[in-house]
C-alpha cells in the first residue's frame, strides 16, 4: 500500500516546490508586464534609455563573451591535454569566481581603477576612463562569467582522452588543423552550452556591474540595472517588467537551447 | 613545470598555458590580491571597528543565518524532487527536470522583483500569507524566499547522477534479505548519496552568501533588520568609504573559502569511497 503512495506524495511535492518556487516567479513577469495591456508594454520600450541599455548589453556580452569563449577553449585544451605541475591550483583558480561575491568581483576593479589610487590618478590625468565607464562593465562581466565555458569543456575533453589527437600528430596534422578537425566536432555541443550559460549570464549579471556601472542614465545603464532604476523610480512597475520580460525570454531560450543540447547527447549515447 | 616523465606529441602546451595563466592572473589573480593588500593596510583598530560594527554583525547573523536555512530548504525539497525526477514516470517530467536550472539561467535583478511582485502583499502568495497574518515581502522572510530561489538547482543536480549511479541490486539484495523500505533508504541508499548531498547542501549555501542582486529587491534593506553582507558592502562603496568596504569584503571573502575548501574536501571523499 505504502509503495502506491510514496511515489504520487513525492510527485505532487515536486509539483509544488516547483511550481511555487519557479512557476510562478516567471509567469508573475508576464502578468505584471501586461497588466495595463499591450500598448503599455510596448509603450515601455519607447525611451531612449531603454535602448541605450539593451545596446549597452548587447555590447557588453558581445565582447565578454568572446573573449571567454577563447580562454575556455585554450585553457581546457591546456589541462585536459597535457600534465603538468600546479594543474590543481589552475582548476582552483578558474572555479574562484563562482566562490567570490559578485559586488566583491566589481569591488575590485573600483579599487584597481578608481580615482583613489595612484593608478587611477594617471588613468584620470590621461583621460581614460574605466570605472563608470564601459570598460569597467565588460572587465567585470569577464571575471563573474569566466568559468562557464571552460567548466564545461573539461570533463568532456577529460573524457575523450587524447588517443584521437596523438593519431592526427603521427599522421602529420599541424595544431590548428587538430583543434579543428578532431577536437572541435567532438566538443562542440559541450561548447555551445557553455557559450549559451555564458551568455545569459553576463546579459544579466547585477551585482559586479551594478557596483562598476555608477548608475548613468543613458550611458552606463545595462538592463538588469536599467530595471532596477525604472523599479525604484517613479513609474515602477510595468515598464520595469516590460524590460525584464526580454530577459526573462532569454533565459527560456537558455533553457530550451540546453535540453535541446542534452537531448541530443543522449540519443548520441544510445 | 613539465612533468619530464609524461612524453606529449599534442601541440601548444607552452602558448596554452601562458595565456591561461596569464588571462586567470590579470583578471582574478591580481585584483584579488590587490583587495588583500589594500585591507592590510588598515590598521587593525579600523579593521575591527568597521567589521565588528553592531550593524555589520548583524548583517553576518541575517546572511548566514537565512543562507543555511535556505540550503536546508533546499537539501529537503532538492532530494525530493531529484527522486522523483529519476525514480518515477510522470507527466511533464522532462518539462520539469528542464526548469530546474531556471535560477542558473534568470537574471538576479528579475528574479529579485519576481520575488518580491509575488511576496507583496497584495501579490500571489502574499496575499494569502497576510491572511495568516505572516509578511514576507521587506521581512527576514523575504531574504530567505530569494535565497531558497538562488540554491534551488543546486541540490538537485548533484543529487541525480549520484542517484541515477546507485546500483540496484544493492537495493534489491538489501530487500531480499529481510530491510523493510524504510531501513534500506536509511541504511543502504541515504550513505552513498552523503557526499552529494553535502556537496549540493554547501554549493548552495555558499552561493546565498554572496548574493546580492535577487535579495535587495524583496528585503526592503532597512538597517540591523533585512539588510545582507553584500548590501553592506555596495552601501560603503557608494558612500566612498572605499576602506570599510574593503574590510567587510575581507570578511565575507574569508566565508566563502572556507565554504570552497569544504566543497573541495567533500568532492575529494566523495570520489575516494566510491
């Protein structure tokens, strides 16, 4: 009797924890977007700051991501191909911004480049400008982000081994010609989720960029912090919601993209 | 740096390694280093004035506090729902096990006025809570709601390969020989499922520490009351008290290692007993 039982209090539990916990965040989003109707939520993103922001995002990941993508690639191929002195303390070092606090992450870069120090003095006296800047919003978008990609590579690139390169060596092929043709098709899903992951997050990374940013209206505002001004501000609700139904929408997609990506592995599998 | 006995034909071990390690060095390396030396050259009456401040403490009480009851929320329910995502059959379960990773992939800022538009109290479940005459939205509670959302994946994806790995005919052998369910779960299954557990229960835990963005919506921030470590630290910040910042980041870094070292260790464990 108890084993017919176990099972559907389990499943509703499940339901429930889930639906309380996710469901209805997500769809509270919507529903407050659209409260005042469709016109409202369109009328949202008639701002120009709105735009400044969603371009500043886009310019932002544009270049973390990128650069993230490449250091995952070489720094995986790096540890999974070769043995080395110190390989721990690397894979230490890569996890270390999934232990630091995202406000500390950008905390260091305002004590690095800002006006206080010696560094940011010459920084001010040449006009360059970092911190309440863009640079400051991609460098520490680059630090909370970092680890995706390359965490996701390197059990995949542990797993296969390196027979099939050292193969492609005795056969002639230079290093290039390696990467591309042996390594990359057997990782590339892996890489695309990592590359996805990674994505999301530095479109929505808050607190690093929120302590870089200084809050400039137009200028250093990316969405998660143009929401977070439009919230606090006079209008509230809708709009803030309208913007945060984009990011929301992306996050789907990460999720959509992911099971995709796991679906077909599976199926590789069988 | 080489190991001299490993003989590797791969290419690019050289190039590879100089950029990985410079890349993690001027991006991580450094600038942690330099918030070390910048907090040495406190004097230690500052230091302990800035971060033993009644205020401060408090916030270390609230976000340690509401970080390990949200990782325990988290260590029950995230069980539950691995099991019956990997024992049972059910309908949407694939729509379900996809969702899971929601809190990964959301924005903190949006999670956080998700969070608070539900909590509120003329929000979804606020206004029923208010019924029982229980505030969530601007109370310790709400701290505790965002960081529950924060860890939920966590657990349950270090639970499900562990789970999915167990060996049936362990179960089964432990049956035939007379365990009742109950003493099979508690006796044969919950001990090789420990190091997960403990490993998801401390990823989480560790996560809610630090976090900022999905909380400073819904905790409503009033001073002594709601407001979390990393709030602290953005308020000095804004304050352009660069040094009281520094002090307090200090601290919270120091937390967060020791979580990281734990994870570490019980990873390590994990992998010896299998």
């Amino acid at each position: 009797m108890t084993s017919k039982i176990a099972p559907v209090i389990l499943i509703l539990l499940t339901f429930f924890y889930l639906g309380l916990f996710l469901v209805l965040p997500l769809a509270a989003i919507f529903v407050e977007a659209f409260r005042k109707g469709f016109a409202v939520y369109l009328n949202s993103f008639n701002d120009e700051y709105a735009w400044s922001a969603i371009r500043l995002t886009l310019l932002t990941a544009g270049i973390a991501v990128p650069l993230n993508v490449i250091f995952g690639v070489v720094a995986a191929w790096c540890i999974t191909k070769f043995e080395f002195w110190g390989k721990n303390i690397l894979i230490t070092l890569i996890d270390l911004p999934f232990a630091v606090s995202p406000v500390i992450a950008g905390l260091v870069f305002v004590l690095i480049f800002g006006r206080q120090t010696f560094f940011g003095e010459w920084l001010l006296a040449h006009n360059i400008k970092i911190i309440f800047a863009t640079p400051g919003l991609v460098l520490a978008t680059i630090f909370v982000t970092f680890p995706f990609v390359v965490r996701e590579l390197i059990p995949l690139m542990q797993e296969q081994g390196v027979l099939e390169e050292e193969a492609a060596v005795m056969l002639g092929a230079g290093g290039w010609d390696i990467f591309w043709r042996v390594t990359f098709p057997n990782i590339k899903w892996g890489l695309l989720y990592g590359v996805i992951l990674c994505n999301a997050r530095a479109m929505g990374e808050f607190g690093a960029v929120s302590v870089v940013s200084g809050h400039i209206r137009g200028e250093t505002n990316t969405i998660p912090l143009y929401i977070q001004t439009v919230y606090d501000g006079y209008a509230a609700g809708a709009s803030a919601f309208a913007m945060a139904t984009l990011l929301a929408a992306l996050a789907l997609i990460t999720l959509i993209i992911k099971s995709i990506i796991e679906w077909k592995e599976k199926r590789r599998e069988r | 740096m080489r190991n001299p006995k490993q003989h590797n034909v791969l290419p690019g071990f050289g190039l590879t390694f100089g950029f990985t390690t410079a890349y993690i060095s001027l991006l991580v390396l450094i600038p942690l280093s330099l918030l070390m030396v910048r907090a040495a050259s406190l004097t230690w009456a500052e230091f302990i004035k800035t971060v033993a401040s009644p205020q401060v403490v408090a916030s270390y009480k609230l976000t340690m506090g509401a970080s390990f009851l949200a990782a325990v929320i988290n260590a029950i329910f995230g069980f539950i729902v691995a099991w019956s995502l990997v024992r049972y059959k059910f309908p949407c379960r694939r729509l379900i096990d996809a969702i899971v990773d929601l809190p990964f992939a959301m924005p903190t800022a949006v999670s956080g006025i998700a969070l608070t538009a539900i909590c509120a109290k003329n929000g979804w479940v606020g206004s029923v809570a208010s019924i029982a005459g229980i505030k969530i939205a601007y109370t310790q509670l709400g701290v505790l709601v965002a960081l529950t959302f924060i860890g939920l994946p966590f657990v349950v994806r270090t639970l499900q390969p562990a789970l999915e790995d167990i060996d049936k005919e362990l179960e089964e052998a432990a049956e035939s020989l007379g365990a009742t369910k109950f003493q099979t779960f508690t006796r044969v299954i919950l001990p090789s499922l420990m190091p997960s557990l403990a490993t998801g229960f401390t990823l989480a835990f560790a996560r809610a520490i630090g976090e900022y963005g999905s909380v400073v919506f819904i905790s409503g921030n009033l001073a002594y009351k709601t407001e979390i470590t990393p709030l602290l630290i953005v308020a000095k910040l804004e304050a352009f008290d660069y040094a009281g910042a520094t002090a307090i980041s200090v601290v919270l870094l120091f937390m967060s290692f020791i979580l990281m070292f734990i994870i570490n260790s019980l990873q390590f464990y994990g992998r010896k007993f299998k």
